[in-house]
C-alpha cells in the first residue's frame, strides 16, 4: 500500500506554508497521526530546525528536521529511529520549500513506496518565471498514487491574480542572469501585467 501526495503551489505569499502547517497539525490533533516535518537548509525564513510562515495571521510555526538541500537521503534513518522510539509508523512526512530540494521526485516516490503520505509546499516558478526545482514534476504522483494539488492563491498590488514572484534586489527588478538564490533580495507577488524581467533573452 502507497501513501497519498499533497501538493502545495504557488508564488511568494501565497500562504503556502500557512496551508502546509495546518494540515499537518489537523493530522496531528484530529487524526492522531505523527507528522514529521522537514525543512532544507537552503530555507533560511524561520531559522534553524524551524519552518514559519510569513503570514503573521496563518499558522505561526513548527519544529522541523533541517537536513542538507543536497542530500535529503539524511532524514531516513531518523524517520527510522522515530518510528522505532512510538513503535508504530510515522504516518506523514511534511516538506516545505520543496523547490530547493535535489532529487525531491525520487524522494518522495521513496516515501510513498513506503506509505508514508506526503506533504510539499513549495514555489512552482523561480523568479525567472521558469519551473523551480523538480515542483511541477510532482503532480504526476497524484494521478499515479492520488491525493491533491492545491494551487495557493496570491495578489497583485492592482487586485489582480499574481501567478509570479517577482524578485527586487534594492527595491528594483533583478534582473534575468541574476543567480537562482542570493542573499539580500526580497519577492513580491504579481500578476503577468505588472511582472518585471530585465534581460530576458525571449
């Protein structure tokens, strides 16, 4: 038997981790499940071992396992000696920031082979507007395991949908050949009018 995928897309402040933070605690408190949650270390927003949503009204924040970005292989000997410590499996595995995850389609393929249902709230563009990560792979385990796609909803300063992240290096545009992660910078949702990329090559 296979777990189910929840996926959780959308652009910056989309309340994403709000949404993936919730179901994980209607899991814990109603479902009496153990939920473990995962964070990469490329997720710098709720420091260390903690995931937080940026919405100060959503669902605050949560410990989490911080593992290398890198290597997400790390958490399975502690997903082991969890299950081991309450003598009965762990029901569902929650990652956020999916997007910086490597590897991530294998991973949780992984997971669901082994029943663990599976939570990925994660960035569905960069701020290039191109796919982000292995994100947008992930909704072919719904239709082969089942489970959801939510697509989280953001808005744009003029009230229109905002489908794009748009990144602003000193409150200015950042330009397209600018590095996919670097410090400093600060998102914005926006909708395609309103959407920024200098440099675009197309």
């Amino acid at each position: 038997m296979a777990g189910k995928l929840e996926l959780l897309l959308g652009p910056m402040r989309s309340n994403k981790t709000a949404e993936l933070l919730r179901r994980a605690d209607m899991r814990r408190q109603y479902a009496g499940q153990c939920v473990m949650v995962l964070k990469p270390s490329d997720d710098t927003k709720g420091g260390p071992g903690m995931v937080e949503s940026r919405n100060p009204r959503g669902h605050g924040k949560m410990k989490a396992l911080e593992f290398k970005s890198q290597d997400p292989w790390e958490v399975v000997p502690v997903i082991a000696a969890k299950e081991k410590d309450i003598g009965k499996r762990v029901e569902c595995i929650a990652i956020d920031e999916g997007q910086f995850v490597e590897g991530l389609f294998v991973f949780a393929r992984w997971l669901l082979d082994r029943n663990h249902d599976v939570l990925i709230a994660g960035l569905d563009l960069d701020f290039r507007a191109l796919p982000f990560g292995e994100m947008l792979n992930l909704s072919w385990f719904v239709g082969a395991y089942g489970g959801s796609i939510t697509e989280c909803m953001a808005y744009c300063a003029c009230g229109n949908r905002a489908f794009y992240s748009q990144r602003l290096i000193e409150g200015q545009p950042a330009p397209y050949d600018s590095p996919i992660k670097m410090p400093g910078d600060s998102y914005e949702p926006r909708c395609g009018e309103h959407f920024v990329l200098p440099g675009r090559p197309h």
